[in-house]
C-alpha cells in the first residue's frame, strides 16, 4: 500500500486529496491522510451566507470567481455535481473604473488588461490623455519593430508594458489592475510567470493590441465569453462540496506540521497535537507539500536549503472589509455602472508603493498599545479596491439591495493585521464615502473583516528559471512535490490544475 501524506486543506490540498480518494475507490491500493494546521479546511475559499427576510446576501471571504478561459475549475464543479451553480458576470454592465485625481474614470471598452482591442474606443475616454492615445496607436504601428525586438530573457511587467504603451498607461492601467490580480510591485514581478499569454502575443505580433484584433477576427461574430465565472452561493461552495466527497477519518485539523525528514525511503512526517504539547509521528512514501510559502521553506530548509532559497520570499497580504445594506438603506446609495474601481499606486519616501493620498479620506490610523489611535499610516494609505459586488455577479444579494467589498493592501494591510475589527470598518467606509459619495452607516451584522496574511507569493523576475532549478531539487530528494501558489500560478484555476495532474502523475 502506498501511504500519501497531503499537508495543507487549502484549494490545492483539498483538490489533491479529492483525486486521490477517486483512484481510492476505484481500487487503487493507497492510505492517503491530509493534515492541516488551522481548524478549517478551504484556505482562501470561503463564503458568509446571510439570509434575512429580503433574501440570501452572499459576502465572500476570499476570491470571488475564476477567470473564464482557464477552465480547470469549472471542470471540477461540473465534476462535483455543481452544474446549477455556475454563474457567469455581467458582461454587458463590466467596466472598470479607475480612482484619476480624485474621480472615477471608466476604462474603454473592449479591452484586456491594458491593452485595447480596438482604438476607436479610446477617442471617447476621458482617462487617457492624448499622448497615451498616440503611444496605443504607435504600438499597433510598430509591430514589426515590437516582434523583432522582443527580449529572449525575462523582465518585470513594468518595463514589458513601458515597451509597449509607455508611462501613462502603466500608470493609470497596468499597475492597479495588476496589483489588484497579484498584490504586488510591477516593477519586479515577472512577466514571463504573470503575463505569459501576453508574452505569447508579443512573440507572434509584435504588437499586443494587434494580437486581439486577429483573436477577435478569428472568434467572428461569436460574442467573447464572459471574463470572470463564479457560483451562485459563493466560492465557499467549491471547497464545501469537495470536503463531502472525502472520508472524516482522513481529514486531521489543527494538526500543524513539525518536521519533515527522510527515515530510511520513507518520509518521516511528525505534526502537533491538539491541545497538548505532545507531538505524533507517521511515515509516508510520498508528501504532498500544499501549505503557504513561509511553512514550506521551514520545513524544506533542513532537508536542502538550496531548495529553500528558490522559493519565493516575498509575499503581500490583503484585508477584505464587505457591507451589506437592505433595501431601504440602498437605495441611498448611488454607484457608477461598472464592477468596481482601482486605485493607482504612488511611491512614498521610503519608494515603497501605495495607493495615491486622498485629502480628508481618513487615513487607517493603527492603534496604540492603549488602545488609542496612533498616528497616520505612512503617505496616507488607502483602498487598493472595491468591487460593486451586486453589478459583477448575479444573485449575490436580493433585488434592492447592496453589497460593497473593499480590499487594503501593502503597508495599510499589514498594519491592519493584528487590529480589532473596528478601525478598519470604520476606514473602509470612510474612504469608500470619500469616493462614492454618502452611504450608510455599516449594519454589524451585515458586515464582514477578512485578514489574509502573506497569502499572495510575489513572482519576481527570473521566477520561472527559479521553479526550473527548483523542481531538479526536489525530484533529488525523491518522494515529495510542492504545491500551492508559489510555484506556477495563484489563481483558483491554477491550483486545481496542478494539484489534480501530479496525483495522476503519481498514481501512474
């Protein structure tokens, strides 16, 4: 019998011990055992329900959908049965807005991140100036030059995007949007590890905006597919329905992993106990490693600590702050049609980036050891985002009503950490009024604070070459595979892909 240990009940682990209790049943002689350290299973994955007499509000804790055009996770929820529950965006009310001097600004239409797939749309926008115009068309105009020249080696998303459109755009565009997707600084992240499809484009095109209109030439007069895809009672539903297909008796909570380390060909893998200092120990043939960064780098250190330094050290944090309103309190509450607005970032003295300074926004103040408010954050850090959740999704509150969901980052997040709830609800929607105008005042029990620390790794440049050499380290050390969003993608998607191919690969 093959012994697996999975450690980590995150989207990755839970998508592999799901795999694995297929081929179980299917008669594949294999004991598998997943241990996870927090006293719930789903990681991100993660959905308030909260059903009054108007209706079901749905308020997510974590990620709020998938992209479309990855279809690893829409696979598995047909798979678990969850057909009625998926549910596309709106896609004729998507737009984007971005914070410009104190206003929102809506992006075109038709475009894909930052870049437009038709240039007739930009001449009616008020977001761009009409030197980035110039620098949208010169683009297309040059794309031979583009193709010709495109690097053979990686480089950070920021110099990608200059190449292509110049400061403006990455400014207003690249930058928030994907900050907002990656949590992270442009100006190290990878393009090759966050952008590869864009990459792609350049390789072929030459230039990016030339790329979509042969997509579009060659899709035809079919209609794109909505951009983002989700399920009617929330992402929570994914790990809820995953965790009923899989045995209690395999599931071990709060059983935080100790150390890791080679007994003979098997794995000695010892974890802690609840409620008592002891620790347990069982050996495994085979670990799957599905916990965050910090945790895998700990345990991986004392086995090769070259291995260790491959992975990524750099990791961001996020507070989510979500309101609900009932129908009489929304309808005092006016937004623009869109699925939410970005706020651009700025460099502080210290050149760490945060979202631009907004006068009389009431900054996060932390509080002091009494309990006091201490003093302004550095350069008045604000929101990074907020999402209209109802304009985006379908069904995710009755007809009348509202949702808002507002995302910190950086610095601002970090300190909001080890805060009470109610400085940080108190932020939120002072910022949120400072840009929408006046809403109410938040309903307590319609209202929900998430902290997600360190939860993002950030893919510097060179990340691909680093997985590379990584990967050769951990085939030497035999019997163990790493998993999770540090390595080959962050988004729901791409965690379920890769969890689900290596258990195939190891039962075969």
């Amino acid at each position: 019998m093959k012994r697996i240990a999975i450690i980590g009940g995150g989207t990755a682990g839970l998508a592999a011990a799901y795999e694995l209790e297929k081929a179980r049943l299917r008669g594949a002689d294999i004991d598998w055992q997943l241990y996870e350290a927090s006293p719930r299973l789903g990681g991100l994955l993660s959905t308030t329900r909260i059903d009054t007499l108007e209706g079901r509000f749905i308020l997510e804790d974590g990620p709020d959908g998938w992209v479309t055009e990855k279809p690893w996770a829409r696979d598995l929820a047909l798979e678990l049965g969850l057909a009625d529950q998926i549910i596309p965006c709106h896609e004729e009310h998507r737009r984007t807005l971005i914070l410009i001097d104190g206003k929102l600004q809506p992006m075109p239409s038709r475009m894909r991140m930052m870049v437009p797939e038709d240039l007739a749309a930009l001449e009616g926008s008020t977001l761009f100036t009409d030197s980035a115009r110039a620098a949208y068309a010169a683009e297309l105009a040059n794309a031979t030059t583009l193709k010709a020249s495109a690097p053979t080696h990686d480089e950070s998303v920021a110099d990608f995007v200059l190449r292509h459109f110049g400061q403006e755009v990455l400014t207003k565009i690249g930058s928030p949007l994907l900050s907002g997707v990656f949590g992270g600084d442009v100006h190290t992240l990878s393009v090759r590890a966050v952008m590869p499809a864009f990459v792609r484009m350049e390789q072929e095109h030459g230039s990016l905006i030339a790329a979509l209109q042969a997509k579009s030439k060659e899709r035809g007069s079919r209609p794109p597919q909505p951009a983002f895809t989700s399920l009617r009672n929330g992402m929570g539903t994914l790990a809820e329905a995953l965790i009923a297909k899989l045995p209690p008796e395999r599931i071990h909570l709060q059983r935080e992993a100790y150390s890791l380390k080679r007994e003979g060909k098997l794995w000695c893998l010892r974890t802690t106990t609840p409620n008592t200092t002891a620790k347990s120990k069982r050996h495994f043939q085979h670990i799957l490693l599905a916990t965050p960064v910090c945790v895998t780098r700990h345990l991986l250190t004392p086995l090769d600590a070259a291995a260790a330094a491959l992975i990524p050290t750099e990791t961001s944090s996020a507070v989510l702050a979500a309101f609900a309103w009932p129908a009489p309190a929304a309808r005092q509450i006016h937004l623009p049609e869109g699925f939410g607005f970005l706020v651009p970032q700025t460099s502080n003295e210290a050149g760490a980036l945060v979202p631009q300074a907004m006068e009389g926004a009431g900054a996060f103040r932390p509080l002091n050891s009494d309990g006091e408010k201490g003093a302004l954050a550095p350069a008045r850090t604000t929101l990074l985002a907020a999402t209209f959740v109802d304009q985006k999704y379908p069904d995710r509150a009755p007809t009348g009503t509202r949702i808002l969901r507002a995302f910190f980052g950086g610095i601002t997040a970090e300190a909001m950490m080890t805060q009470p709830d109610e400085p940080i609800i108190a932020a939120a929607h002072e910022q949120l009024t400072h840009i929408l105008g006046p809403l109410p005042a938040p309903i307590p029990t319609m209202t929900t604070i998430r902290r997600w620390p360190n939860s993002l790794p950030q893919y510097a440049v060179g990340h691909l070459e680093r997985m590379a050499q990584l990967d050769i380290h951990i085939a030497k050390l035999g019997g163990l595979t790493l998993l999770g969003n540090g390595y080959h993608g962050v988004g729901i998607p791409d965690l379920i892909r890769d969890a689900r191919a290596t258990v195939r690969t190891l039962l075969s």
